[in-house]
C-alpha cells in the first residue's frame, strides 16, 4: 500500500471501555478525523465543500480489528485513497502504534459524493486529489 497521509493521535482515558481498552466506536472517530485532516491539508475542507453544494459522505466501512489501543497509547492512523468507478473514493486505512508498530486496525471506507442532493464526482474533487488517487 502506498500510503499518503498520516496522523498521530495519543488514546484519551474516556476513550477506553470498563475493560480498559478503546471501544470499537472510537476507531471509526480516529479514521475520520484523519480524513478530515487529509482533506483540510490537501484540497477543499469538508466545509469548503459543503457551501459549495458538495457533501462527502460514507456510504460503507469495513473495520478488522487486530489489536487493542489503552489509555495514553501513541499511535498514527495513515490513509491511501484510489477511485473506484466513477462514483467512488476509497480510503484505505491503518491504525497502528507508534513505538512497536502493531497494527491494531485496519479499515476500507467507501465515499460518495453529493453535489446539491444527486450522487456525483464533482471536479472539484478529481483535481483537488488526482495526484492521490489511483
């Protein structure tokens, strides 16, 4: 995988369930966050986009789950992204720790856009990240 963009979170105490380790709906938290950032960084924000008309949206994720983050845990989430036919962007995503470099997640987040309501690629967003996607 050719990874694009990376992230570095620390693991808050609230994030973590009573059985001390992050619970599963917090990972979809970090995934998003960092394809916010990336967006913010590289191209049109989310909200840039939006007073455009323009909404991503997820239309599917996929997470597997192989390692457990715990509190104060330093780890990065690194994304790819390719297209997948005209409608599509996928990301490709990894959470993993910083110091032995376990990867505790990985995930496949399929986006769709809407440009004023209607499923669409808006051009915006084919020249904002055509060096990224595949």
């Amino acid at each position: 995988m050719s990874w694009i963009y990376e992230k570095n979170f620390e693991v808050r105490d609230y994030e973590c369930d009573l059985q001390g380790i992050v619970n599963n709906a917090v990972y979809q938290n970090y995934l998003e966050h960092t394809r916010n950032s990336f967006l913010k960084e590289k191209g049109p924000d989310l909200k840039a986009l939006h007073d455009q008309g323009i909404d991503a949206v997820v239309a599917r994720i996929e997470i597997d789950y192989k390692f457990p983050l715990r509190a104060s845990d330093n780890f990065f989430c690194r994304l790819a992204v390719k297209r997948d036919g005209e409608l599509k962007l996928v990301f490709n995503q990894e959470i993993v720790l910083k110091d032995s470099q376990k990867l505790c997640a990985r995930a496949k987040v399929v986006v769709v856009c809407l440009e004023n309501g209607k499923v669409s690629m808006p051009k915006v967003i084919i020249d904002s990240f055509s060096e990224f996607l595949e």
